[in-house]
C-alpha cells in the first residue's frame, strides 16, 4: 500500500518520531536501572552498540530477504509479530524482577 497524499505521509512520520523518541527514552532508562551506577557508562555502551550496530545490520539484512520474498506485506508483518514478541518478553522480565 502507497501513501499517495504528503499530509498522511508528514503525520504518520510524527506519530513515527514521538513512538522513537518514547521508546528510545524508555530503553536507556531501562538500562541504567539494571545497570546500576557503577556498571551505568558499560550498559550504555553495550545497548548503543547492540541497538545500532547488530540489530541495524541484521534487521536491513532479513528485510530485505522478506521483502524480496513476499513484499512488503510480508516484511511488515514480520516487523510487527517480532514487536510483540519482544514487548511480550519485556513484559515477562517486568513480572519476574518484581516476583524476585
């Protein structure tokens, strides 16, 4: 599916920054609060370079597999199950941290 006006198109990458921008927050939040202060500037790093550099390259690389496999129908759908699998497992560290 094309989005063919630019008004949609605008307001859909707004809604697109603030989720990034909530979501990035949250994650570095989330990581100095495992991290604990005298590990903080490591789990920083750690989570920049896993985020950025693996997850960047391997997320482009099976995209692209699914995109020439199926479209884009496909890779979406792909993009958003493993969102749910991955807020699932959040929420599933969230529930063990408070029962331990």
């Amino acid at each position: 599916m094309m989005i063919a006006d630019p008004l949609t198109m605008m307001l859909m990458q707004g809604l697109h920054g603030l989720s990034f921008g909530f979501f990035y927050v949250s994650a570095v939040q989330y990581v100095a609060t495992i991290s604990g202060n005298r590990m903080l500037a490591t789990g920083q790093s750690i989570f920049n370079m896993v985020f950025v550099g693996l997850c960047g390259i391997l997320g482009n690389l099976l995209n692209g597999y699914l995109f020439s496999l199926g479209g884009a129908r496909l890779m979406y759908s792909f993009c958003a199950v493993s969102a749910l699998l991955g807020a699932f497992c959040l929420y599933l560290n969230s529930r063990s941290r408070k029962a331990g």
